[in-house]
C-alpha cells in the first residue's frame, strides 16, 4: 500500500499554485493536510498526475476576524481548534472539531480540505451548510465566491473546476441569542458518522426566529432540512417542538443502507439527534465561549 | 478448599509474581526486530497480484509491461512459481472429509478476491506496486459462492471440481442414546443460530524476509510464525524439487546419512507407539476416494525431504500478535521462498493491511441448529448440533478448519451433566478468504450452548442461573470423563468459578439499576456465560477429537549450562505478545535458584531450538511450555548439585542456592556460584567453552487435569435511540490453576473479552452475497479503541491439584467467553431472544423493536 | 518556517533537511515515498511501526515539531524543516527509559507491543498538554490508537502510572521530562 508516482509541486504562493492549477488541473490535486487524499493514494484509488501541495503557502494559514471567520487552506484542524476567535465567531465551527478523526488527523488535516473533498459523511460541510459559508474560490481567472448551498454538488463532488483552488472560507458571525450543537452518533469514536448533526437556533426573547439542520452522514452531501427549519420558527425552545421537528426529519430525509447501518437506523437516529441537538444547542445560548 | 499459593515456588520465589516484562527493555524503547525491521543489505521487495474478483478463470496473463518497468526483478506468473513448487498437502485428514490440494499461486482460477495470480520483485515495494498495475490478465467471471445457503445449493458452480459440490466435509458423532433421551425429556427446544465471519487482526500483518546465502544458496528465513518449525519443514518439502528426487539415490548410497534416518525414525516410532498403533486410515481413504493424487505428492516429498542437505532455517523474532492467523503455512510464505531461491536473491514481503483483510485469516462464519433435551425441573438431559462451517476458499494448512468441528465434539456439551449428545454438519468452500484458528477456534460452542440455556431458561420460566446451578457438575459428584471422552479431574472447576460469579452480582442492585436505565429510555441487562477449555488436556484429549492424535500434546525442552556458568532455556514456543521470555525466566530462575537475568531464553529459531510441530497455541505455552522448562531446570539443577556437592564436600541433600550462591545449608558465606561449578566441569572436561551440562527432555502434562474454566458475567446499558451499548461491567472469575505472573494473566483475559466486545459489537467481516469483500480497510473493519473497551473486572481462583505443574493456559479464555456473556446480557436487557451474535447499533434496535428491519 | 518552492518530476528526488531525535539528516527523497519510510528506511530507526497505512491504527504516530502525527499520512518531504520525534529519541543517550516508557512497563501495559510506539508518542503529548488527565480523557485522547492485546486497561494504568512518575521526576533534576522532553 504505497503511493503511486506523481509529479510533486510545492508551491510557496498563491500565485504559484494557481499557475500549476491553470497548467495541469485536470491531472492534478491539490494536497493540503492529506489525512484524506493521502490513504486514497495508498491504496490507489486516486493516482493524481501532479500532486500541489499548498502546505508551504504562507498567506493561506492564517484565521482572520471579519464578520465571523475566515479561515484559510492551511489552516489545520487543531489549530482552529484552539483558536479563541474561532470559538467566539464561529461556534458552530468549534462545536464541529472536536468531532473530526482523532487529534493526531486533526494535527494535519486542514478545515478547508475537508470542505473540499465533500466527503458527505464529514462535519465541515454540514457546518458550511448550516452556517451559510462563503466559499472563494481562486483561480489564474480571478477569484470567485459561492455560498455553500451551491457548492456541494454531490458525492465527493463540488463546484471546484479543475484549475480552481479553494482558498479561504468565510463563516458569518453567530449573534450572541444563537446556540449551536454538534451531535453525532457513528460506530467507534473518532469515526464517520453514521448520521451527524451540525445545528444552530435562534432563540432570543423565548421564541425561535431561525434554525439551521444540516445533516451528515445521510445522503450523497450534506443536507439542511427546511420543512423542519421552518416548524420551529415562532416556537418557544421546548421538548414539543423539538419533536415535532424532529418528526419532519424523519420524513424528509432519505438515506441508503451500508454495512454500517441501515436506512431506517439512520431516518430514527437523525430523528434523535434532532431532539438531542437542539436541545443542546439552546443550553449554549448566552453561554459565553 | 485446597487452594494455596505457595508450593510451587522455590528459590527467590519468582512464581506467582508480578515479575515486570524483561521484553519491554527493548520493545518499549523502538528496539524490537519485527519482520518488517529486517533489511539485509540489498534486499528486494515483494508484492502480489491479486485477484479483483471472487470466482473466475484466468485465460492469459500478460507481464511483459511490469518487467521492462525499471527497478522490476522479476515478474514470476503463477504457473512459474507453481512449476517450482509443490502443492499443500492435508495432512489431518478425518472420515468423511476431501481436503482440496491446492499450490502457492493460482494459474488457472481465482477462488477469492484477493487469490494469488502473480508476483513481483523489485527493488522497492513502491516500484512493485507500480509494476503489479502493469500486468494484464483475461478472466472470465464464474458463478460466485458467497454464502452458505449458497454454498449447499446443489448445482452451484463448484471451487473445488473434486468435491460433491461445494460441500467438502460431512462429519457425525454422537455420544450416549440419544434418540431415548429425546424421546423421554419434558421438552424438545430447538433455535437456529449465526456467526457471521471475522477476522484476527493482529496489529502487524504476515510478513517474511527470505535471505539467500550467495554462497551455498541456503535460506534464512525472518517469519511472523507462531510455529517455525512447522514452516521450515513445509518450505523444505515444497521447494522440493527434481533435483532433489535425483539426490535420493546419493542418499540411499549414503550409510551414515541412512542410519542417522533410520534411527530417529526409530526413535519417533517408539516414543509414540501407543499413538501411531490407535491412528486409523478413515481420512486417508476419504481423501484418496476423492483425489489419488494425495500419494504421489507424498512420496515426491518424502523424497526429497531425505535427499536434500540443506534445509531453511527460519527465524521469528519479536511478533506482533497472531490470535491464530500467523500459526498456518500460508501460500505466500512459499511462494516467497521460491521466488527468492530461483532469484538467488533475498526478498522481503510485508502484507499491507488490505491484503490482511483479503487473506490474512479469517474465522468463525458458521450456522447452528441446536435442540436441548430438558425436563420440566430444568434438568438438562440431552443436546443435538447441526453445523454448516464456511471454510473459504482455501484449506488452511497444515491443519484446516475440520480441526473445529472435532473439537466442538469435544466441548459442546460444556461443563454440564448431560445424558446424549449428537453432533451432524458439513464444511463448505465459498469464495473467501482463509479461515484460519482465532483465539478459542471452537469458542462458538460456548456461545451456541450458553445462549440457548438461557433461551431454554425463559421457556422453563426459571432464571439462567438456576438452570445453570442445576445442572453444572460439581465437585463430590463429577464424574471421570466428559460423556464426549475427554477425562476430567477437580481441575475442571467450572462450578467454583460460577458461584464465585453469583456471590459477586447483586441482584437487587441489578433490579434498581435497571428501573433507572429505563426511567431514562435505557435497557439494561446482565448476562452469564461458563465453558472449560484443554489448555492443554488431560492426556486423551487430542486422542478423543481424533484417534491417534494425541503425540500433538508432548513439548521438548533442552536447556544447557555453559563453561562460564551462563544458563540459557531452548523453547520451540514461539512468542507474540505473551511474555514467554519474562514467564519462563521466572519458572527457571526459581529452579536454578538465581536472579532473573541469570537465565537466557532461547526461541525462534529453527537452528538453535527443539522441534515443535504446534509452536505457540492452543494455550500451550504456561502448560507445556513452562512446565518442561521447569522439568529440564530442575534436572540440570540436580545435576549442578551434585558437583557443587563434591566441590563443597557435603551431601548433594544438604546442598542450597539461594540468590545464585550454592552453599550447604547454613553455610552461605562459603557459597560458591554457577560459574565456579561450571568452570570445575569445564576443566574436568578440558574445555572452555561450550555447555557443560546439558539436558533435554518431552513432557506430557500433568495427567487428567489442564482444564482452564470461568464464568463471564456482563452487564449492558442499551441507549433505546440510539441502540448504542455500554458495558458499565464486566467480570470475569476464572480457575487456571497457580498463576505464573498475574500481570501477564491478567492481560491475556482482558485483550480476550475485548476480541469478544469487538466481535459482538463491532467486528463483522463483511463479504456481499456475490462474494464480493466489502470491509477492505479500517475504516470498516472496526477494531474496538480505548473508548468502546470497559474496565474489566478479574477474580482468581487457584485450584491446585497434587501436580508438579500445575500452570494451565488462559490466553484464549476471553474471547470464549466474552460474545455469550454478551449477547446474553443484550437479550436480558431487551427482553428478546438473540440468534445472532453481531449486534450493531441497527440491530440492538431492530431486535428492540424501535425501528424496522 | 518558509519553504521555497520546488518541483519534482515523477523519479526525481528532492533534498530535505529534518532534525529527527534532535539529530539533523540532510536526505535525498523521492516525494512519493511517505514520512514512515523515509524514517524507517533511509533513517533506519525502525522503532515506528507501520500497521495500517491508512491513518487508522496510530501505530506509525509520531512528534512532527511537537505534535502527534501519523507518519504513514505524511510524505517525506513534508518533513522539510521539521523537527521530529520517534520513539527512539525518548530515552535518555545513556539508555535511560522515558518515565512514560518506564511507566508502561511497570504497568505491564503491552503484549506484543507492536502498537506500542503510537501509544507512547500520543501519551507524551497528551502528558504534556494535560499532566493530570481524568480516565475519560486518557481514553478519548488515546481512542486513536489500537491496540490488539491489550483490551487498553494496561495501556490506561499505564499513562496513570506516568502521571505519578512525571509528577515526582518534575520536582528533580529532570524536569525537561516533565514535559515529555521534547519542543
């Protein structure tokens, strides 16, 4: 189980990288953390031509305070996992982390990768979702912005043209009556959830003005439900009403079956988490980060 | 009770002591000499072509690409290797049962995905791999046998094309009457039962380096084997070649060569007469009646065994655990050999943990249809098993799975008086991996039988325990033998283990915590689970699974004192994670009289120790393995006695070492040491160096005991939306017998009852119904971490019987007992009976009623 | 630390720099080939143990500037400029154990201890970052690494046991240890 050859560009800039993307996109991949791409490698099921690797970019490591929080490609797990701007500005995002592989994957895996590789089971994309990111997008072209609604396409697809480099994500600042939970049930800890949860809810003065599901785990990517978004909103946070929404997810989603779990495993386990996670995201309310 | 501690131990005192392992001083610092860590200068590495599809036929391989892709070797085709090669043969062959010969390679079908078609050498495994995605081959798909429905079907496309169909072995025994016995009982319960398949996985994979002298073209091979002797002499006999017959006339022609043979097969003929004279012919017939080819093979090998000169040596050195999967001959040991001798070159292969998964050793996917005999008091009366075992493709070697039905044979009935017993089944092929021994390779007769006295319980409307208290034979009224042959004394102490267990579970607790795990939309439960197990057996024991077997029992030792006084204990175990070297230290040093470091362990390799056909397993090696050890130290101890006597001018009776200083009693400042007795010997025998006292011995146990038993008690937290289980407890109270090193003890029992939480919870390896492996990484073969694993409470009992050696094995034990305890505990909780024994979150569910299936 | 950039055509090699067990190697690589070999093979220092190549058993964990990583998802290359640890730079020069690699032995925390080199570097970090773990958490932190034999109990006693030594050997001479001896 060894990696096949490819042709290695370590780019120091930004520029350089979308030179190399502009040249050989089509056969090329771009490796951040490679806690993803690096195993698909190994064991060959992925055999990039030319493999970028973005590690050396200066100007793509940094996590910046602006409206929320835009953290660049660089940026590995644990170092957003312990940045106090992330937990303050994005707290959806922090909530998420700890969630992601173990801590030695969340050492050199990088948040915005995970977001690239749309791996449908993972948490970043729901918290994309849920949080109404903003992906830019870089290219020789210029840069371009898709919220993340429009960016994950399908199974381990997105709105990524080959020569494109996906260079910073923006997540929009929580206001202080929102809480937000991630709640996911999967085999052993550490692994891929059989169904995940990435929520926020507003609930200032007692009533709950919006509300965000994304799922994980139960479809080809990501999905927010909005049938059950929308039942909560004019409700006070309570049981009933988390319920009830919880009902809806369970007659809207539509997941498959794997060796891991069952489609009725899944529907009743996200119908859980809904109760489980909303309730946890309204004890977060006003609790300071 | 007779339980004490303390006669076993002499000198410092070592035995039954917390000794720390002498293997850490080089594990724990990265200084170990794993297989993987063995790069002889130059070496080449190896990687196979294996096949993508379960069942097919090759029409043509082509390899010209792979070799002119610079840093390739060699590309060796199947046929090239099979050519230099000879096939694996059966050799335990039972009535009833066609064992399929098969070669190293495959160069005209694939039987499994992952089936060996081709092999490269090169000079890295990176440029090996890159070479394998160069070969081309044509197949063309045949009918897959992905089941064992599938496999009984009648015109299913067959593996084996000497077989009745898929089906390779029918075997039937039975004990007692047992239509009287089902005829007369209350009640006839019958259930259905399965395991799906699983697999070992030991956290360093296969691997072999085969070093070739330039010179004399001998090979050196570096095996992850649990038996190398047992590798060396099957490499020997496969690599046999022309040549080798055309040496047999040398070897007739040669007196000293033809009485050297001649009389170590006397000696073997006599040292297991009474063996050789009970062994019938039935498996040779059934064989032959299926493929005559079996006797050719034979003599081919037999040949050239006798003619060659050379024979590999093979070396394992530090293992990374087995659990069974490294004991069998596997066919890329063969054919690695045989691609680095034709090459004249050493290899390396390092299995990759897809190949593990492919064909690294696989078990326990097996059907049971079990009926109990009881009457209305819940008095057990009588058992009857229908199996279906799913071999796989390939028969492991140089002992297959029909070891496990014969050994079902032997412990279905478990530690209970029972009148009948009748076992019926059949081994079937399906294209899949190898099934190989896995930590208690018979451990789902434990959790057949265990399972369904609780099933028979409910029906009874009498509590698990009681049926269990009702019925488990007890001491006073045990009798001599299990009804299945096996002889039995209070060794077999399955009883005290139990009601220890029931002394130990609060029952009204029980109650309470299982009204609070409900409040809160929890189930829990509490299951219970007793087996015995031959670790090693009394001395009929392999002779009742199949006569004439039971030479497999004995153990050689062979232990010298060298002209400087150094100790050093030959053992032909072959450790991998069980502390050998620590555990026997502390058996010799306690004879010898000295420290610890005093005494040199010896093991691994084939040219400096005993032959073992077995190596390390079935709990051999505190038993056996121990307690010749303990029998050659203390005879060679006599022997140093008796010098150090004359040197001290006392009786040898008087004589005491205590802390190396051998001095008459009372007397220990004129103490004299090892060293000085040796250098005496030495000089006696005008030498100076080399052993000066030497000893080797065989041991057969100790008589009617060896039983290592327990009773497992688990308790589940079920969480009703999510079906995600906690084992807020778990206790295992076990008897085997005066522990050597509890810390060594201990751990064996805790990483069995893991294996045994990951195979109910966690583990399933997973093939699709077209034969097709699903669960190819870890990513979905899920091996249980830190977080599923609890705490896992342990109870010693110490039954000591009047022998000398009275260590009996333990290192299977917990995965025996661990998926009845379990399974038991989940039915408890849920309230519904359980037939199968994986249980994911889905299924807890399922089984709980809350979601469909 | 910035890195110049760099190109290499499939077969061409690329020169790193890399401080391993506070021994700088100046090597020749062929980016393909991951940190683990690297490591193993051309270093030599074949403590670090490969059991997956895929990033799920932890076996191949090691420090790379201080933080715990599997080396079998890394490339060499990545290593350029890293300071690293493997298990063999945990002992003192003279032979010395680590206390965490005494501790595992007192505790008897292995058996075959072929995943042991993954469960000794993830615990200095964890050690380091959290002197006094809760059992809960040496579970959590140590959930990414597996081990086969052991059932974890002995592997838990273990960091257990490093606690108690850490704490007293933080009060010594050694005091760098405390730490886990390493940046």
């Amino acid at each position: 189980m060894k990696n096949p050859p490819f042709n290695y560009h370590r780019p120091a800039t930004v520029a350089e990288a979308l030179d190399l993307l502009a040249k050989h996109g089509d056969d090329a991949k771009v490796l951040a953390g490679g806690q993803s791409l690096l195993p698909v490698m190994a064991l060959r099921l992925g055999q990039p031509e030319h493999l970028i690797d973005i590690s050396a970019i200066d100007e793509l490591k940094a996590i910046s305070v602006n409206d929320g929080v835009t953290i660049g490609a660089m940026v590995r797990h644990a170092e957003a996992e312990k940045s106090a701007e992330v937990k303050q500005h994005a707290p959806l995002v922090a909530a998420a982390l700890p969630h992601v592989g173990h801590r030695a994957i969340r050492n050199r895996g990088t948040v915005v990768g995970s977001i690239a590789h749309a791996d449908a089971a993972a948490e970043m994309p729901a918290v994309c979702l849920a949080t109404e990111a903003t992906m830019t997008i870089a290219s020789t072209d210029g840069a371009r912005t898709v919220a993340a609604a429009d960016f994950f396409e399908g199974f381990f697809s997105t709105a990524l043209a080959p020569h494109e480099l996906l260079s910073h994500v923006h997540f929009p600042a929580a206001n202080a009556t929102t809480g937000t939970a991630v709640v996911e049930v999967s085999r052993r800890h550490g692994d891929y959830a059989m169904c995940g949860l990435a929520c926020s809810i507003d609930a200032g003065g007692g009533t709950i003005s919006s509300a965000a599901l994304a799922f994980f785990g139960v479809a080809g990517t990501a999905v927010r439900v909005a049938d059950a978004e929308a039942s909560l909103i004019g409700k006070p946070p309570t049981a009933d009403a988390f319920a009830a929404a919880a009902d809806i997810v369970k007659a809207t989603l539509d997941p498959s079956d794997d060796i891991h779990a069952t489609a009725a495993y899944r529907k009743h386990i996200a119908a859980t988490l809904t109760r489980r996670g909303l309730a946890e995201a309204t004890s977060t309310i006003g609790v300071p980060a | 009770m007779t339980d004490t501690k303390d006669t076993q131990t002499s000198g410092l005192g070592f035995m039954g002591q917390r000794v720390q392992r002498v293997e850490d001083d080089r594990l724990l610092v990265g200084k170990g000499e794993f297989v993987a860590d063995v790069l002889p200068e130059g070496v080449l590495h190896a990687a196979f072509l294996r096949s993508p599809f379960p069942h097919a036929t090759i029409n043509s391989i082509n390899v010209t690409a792979a070799a002119r892709l610079p840093g390739v070797h060699k590309v060796f085709t199947g046929a090239e290797l099979n050519a230099i090669t000879n096939p694996f043969l059966p050799m335990f062959m039972a009535d009833g049962v066609y064992t399929p010969l098969y070669k190293c390679m495959s160069d005209e079908k694939v039987r499994h995905v992952g089936d060996l078609v081709a092999l490269v050498v090169a000079e890295s495994r990176y440029v090996a791999e890159d070479a394998l995605e160069l070969i081309e081959i044509d197949y063309t798909e045949l009918t897959p046998v992905g089941t064992i429905d599938q496999a009984l079907e009648p015109n299913r496309e067959q593996l084996w094309e000497k077989a009745d169909g898929n089906v390779l072995g029918n075997l039937s025994d039975s004990f007692g009457p047992v239509d009287q016995v089902f005829s007369r009982a209350d009640h006839v319960i019958t259930r259905t039962f399965e395991c799906p398949r699983q697999t070992n996985q030991p956290m360093e994979t296969r691997g072999t380096v085969v070093k070739v002298d330039k010179a004399t073209g001998h090979l050196e091979i570096h095996n992850t084997s649990q038996a190398p002797h047992a590798l060396k002499w099957a490499l020997a006999a496969m690599l046999t070649d022309e040549g080798g017959i055309k040496n047999f006339g040398k070897f007739v022609r040669n007196a000293d060569r033809r009485q050297a043979f001649t009389a170590a097969a006397k000696d073997f003929l006599s040292k297991n007469k009474e063996s050789l004279k009970a062994q019938d012919n039935a498996g040779q017939v059934s064989q032959l009646k299926k493929d005559k080819s079996l006797l050719k093979h034979q003599g081919k090998m037999a040949m050239g065994l006798l003619a060659s000169t050379d024979y590999p040596t093979v070396k394992a050195g530090d293992i990374g655990g087995a659990f069974g999967s490294k004991g069998p001959i596997t066919r890329e040991d063969v054919a690695v050999a045989a691609a680095a001798k034709k090459l004249g070159k050493s290899v390396q292969w390092i299995e990759d943990r897809v190949e593990n998964l492919m064909d690294g050793g696989q078990a326990r996917e097996e059907q049971f249809t079990i009926s109990m005999a009881v009457d209305s008091d819940g008095t057990l009366r009588g058992m009857k098993v229908d199996f279906v075992l799913d071999q796989g493709a390939y028969p492991g070697f140089p002992i297959s799975s029909l070891i496990i039905p014969l050994l079902w044979k032997l412990y279905m009935p478990g530690p209970y008086n029972i009148e009948a017993f009748e076992l019926n089944g059949q081994i079937v092929a399906t294209n899949k991996g190898r099934v190989v021994p896995y930590r208690g390779p018979w451990a789902n007769e434990t959790w057949l039988r265990e399972r369904m006295l609780d099933v028979v319980a409910r029906e009874l409307n009498i509590t698990p325990a009681d049926l269990r208290a009702k019925n488990v034979m007890r001491e006073g009224s045990m009798p001599d033998a299990f009804i299945t042959g096996p002889t039995i004394d209070e060794t077999m102490s399955v009883a005290k283990t139990f009601d220890r267990a029931l002394e130990m579970i609060d029952f009204d607790q029980l109650e309470e915590d299982k009204a609070a795990a409900e409040a809160k939309g929890h189930r829990l439960g509490l299951g219970i689970a007793s087996y015995h197990e031959a670790a090693p057996g009394p001395p009929n024991f392999f002779s009742s699974a199949q006569p004439g077997s039971d030479m497999l029992l004995s153990e050689d030792g062979r232990a010298e004192i060298q002209a400087d006084g150094r100790i050093v204990m030959y053992t032909s175990q072959s450790p991998h994670g069980q502390s050998h070297e620590t555990t026997y230290k502390q058996v010799a040093a306690d004879e010898f009289g000295v420290p610890l470091e005093d005494v040199e362990i010896v093991w691994g390799d084939t040219d400096r120790t005993q032959f073992s056909f077995l190596g390390t397993g079935g709990s051999r090696g505190g038993p056996l393995g121990a307690g010749v050890m303990r029998m050659t130290a203390r005879e060679l101890r006599r022997q140093v006695t008796d010098v150090a006597a004359d040197m001290l001018e006392a009786a040898s009776s008087d004589i005491e070492i205590i802390d190396g200083n051998i001095h008459v009693a009372g007397v220990p400042a004129k103490g004299i040491t090892y060293a000085d007795v040796a250098a005496k010997v030495a000089t006696d025998k005008r030498t100076t160096s080399g052993p000066v006292f030497t000893e080797q011995m065989q041991y057969d146990g100790v008589g009617n005991g060896g039983w290592s038993v327990a009773t497992h008690v688990a308790w589940v937290d079920i969480d009703l939306e999510t079906g995600l289980v906690e084992i807020p407890r778990y206790l295992v109270v076990e008897d085997c017998g005066p522990i050597i090193n509890p810390g060594v003890v201990d751990g064996q029992i805790r990483g069995g009852v893991a294996q045994g939480v990951g195979a109910v919870f966690y583990e399933r390896h997973h093939y699709d119904e077209q034969a097709n492996l699903l669960s190819t990484t870890y990513m979905d073969y899920l091996v249980p971490t830190a977080m599923e694993i609890p705490h896992i409470d342990i109870e010693h009992m110490e039954t000591l019987t009047d022998g000398e050696n009275d260590a009996r094995g333990t290192g299977e034990g917990g995965m025996i007992g661990a998926p009845a305890a379990l399974t038991n505990a989940v039915s408890d909780a849920l309230g519904v009976e359980v037939y199968e024994q994986y249980l994911p979150p889905y299924r807890i569910l399922e089984l709980a009623g809350v979601i469909d299936r | 630390m910035s890195l110049p950039s760099v190109n290499a055509p499939i077969g061409q090699t690329l020169p790193i720099s890399v401080t391993i067990n506070e021994t700088a190697h100046s090597l020749d690589i062929e980016p393909r080939r991951s940190l683990a070999d690297v490591i193993r093979e051309d270093v030599g220092l074949t403590g670090t143990h490969l059991g997956c190549e895929h990033g799920v058993c932890g076996a191949c964990t090691i420090l790379v500037d201080g933080e715990p990583s599997r080396a079998c998802l890394m490339l060499g290359v990545h290593a350029d400029g890293a300071e690293i640890t493997t298990i063999e730079g945990l002992a003192e020069p003279d032979g010395t154990k680590h206390p965490i690699q005494e501790a595992m032995k007192q505790a008897m925390s292995f058996q075959c201890a072929f995943c042991s080199p993954g469960f000794l570097m993830s615990t200095v970090a964890l050690l380091r970052d959290n002197p006094n773990p809760t059992e809960a958490e040496i579970r959590e932190e140590l959930s990414g690494n597996l081990c086969r034999c052991t059932g974890y109990t002995s592997i838990v006693e273990g960091v257990e046991t490093a606690v108690t030594l850490l704490g007293s050997s933080a009060l010594g001479s050694t005091g760098d240890q405390a730490t886990g001896g390493v940046a």
